[in-house]
C-alpha cells in the first residue's frame, strides 16, 4: 500500500483526539512538505479523524497517510517501517507508544507531557524531549535523527541497551539481589 522505501517514515500512533494534539504532528508534516526523503503516517481513529483529513487537503499534504485504526496485532508492521516515533500529546500519564517504540528500536521525539519521557527518553541518546507547541523545536530534532545517520544508529543501540533493563529476567535478578 505504502512506497516507502526510500523513505524516511516518521510515525505517530494514538487516539486523534484532543489530548493527543495529532494537529502539531500535521504541521510537523506541512513544514516538510517539500522533502521528498520523508514521509509521515498516522494510524488511530477518533473524533478529529475528519479534520485531519480536512487539514491535509487543504494543504495539500502528499508526504502524509492517516490509515485510521489498525489492530494491534498488525501495528509491529508499521513500527517496523517506522524510522522515527513522535508523540505530541498534551498530557499521557505514561505513553505506551514509547515502549513500542523501543521494542522495535525506533527513536522517539516526545513532548514534556508525556510521563514516559522522563523514564525512558535520554534526551540525544534515545530520543528528544520538547515542549508541546514549539514546532520548530520539534521538526529541528526531527531532522536532526532523520538526516544524521550515524546519531540515529547510536540511539538505536543506545535504546537497545535501555530496553534491557526492562526485561522480566533483568527484573527478576533485580528482585534476587535485593532479597
């Protein structure tokens, strides 16, 4: 369905609703809608499902696709084909999407409002974090991961390296020595 392959996929995940601020990674979108390198995908449905398509109309955005919900079973195969994952809600107590993320090695930009960020992002390591609403902050780190090969293969070791610690066997030998 998708010719990506020789592109740069930039991913969000997530219900478009409100909290989840979907329209920042549209404008994230609109700002490099001239880069043929890159290409962002939306998977999630929700009430702004109709507006987003209605905002990528009326900029006439063809560097972006929204494939609506998509069952959690066949979302590994889009973190797959993902080089990079960004999370722009307003607030998440944690934002699982991380740890998928990390799972398939895919860096992340988050926003501040993300709990998760302050675990499992090491800003420049695994990811970035930025403010909610500063753009240009955001498309710069996009850019910086996606057009830097070597930084974007450091931080897929680096987040290799991370998830290790959150394993059950790491967890159950943490457990050990403590006892």
């Amino acid at each position: 369905k998708f010719k990506l392959r020789k592109k740069k996929v930039v991913l969000f995940v997530g219900k478009l609703i409100e909290r989840k601020n979907p329209f920042e990674f549209l404008e994230l979108a609109k700002l490099n809608k001239n880069n043929s390198k890159f290409h962002f995908l939306i998977i999630g449905d929700g009430i702004l499902k109709r507006k987003c398509f209605e905002y990528i109309k009326s900029y006439n955005l063809k560097n972006i696709s929204l494939v609506g919900f998509v069952n959690q079973k066949k979302l590994r195969e889009y973190y797959i084909i993902s080089d990079l994952m960004i999370i722009t809600s307003f607030y998440e107590t944690w934002g699982l999407t991380i740890n998928e993320a990390f799972a398939a090695n895919i860096p992340v930009v988050c926003s501040k409002g993300c709990g998760a960020s302050y675990d499992l992002l090491e800003n420049g390591k695994t990811g970035f974090i930025y403010n909610t609403g500063n753009i240009n902050h955001l498309n710069k780190k996009t850019k910086l991961i996606l057009n830097n090969k070597k930084l974007s293969l450091e931080m897929t070791k680096n987040i290799k390296t991370k998830i290790k610690k959150y394993s059950l066997t790491y967890t159950l030998d943490s457990i050990d020595k403590i006892l």
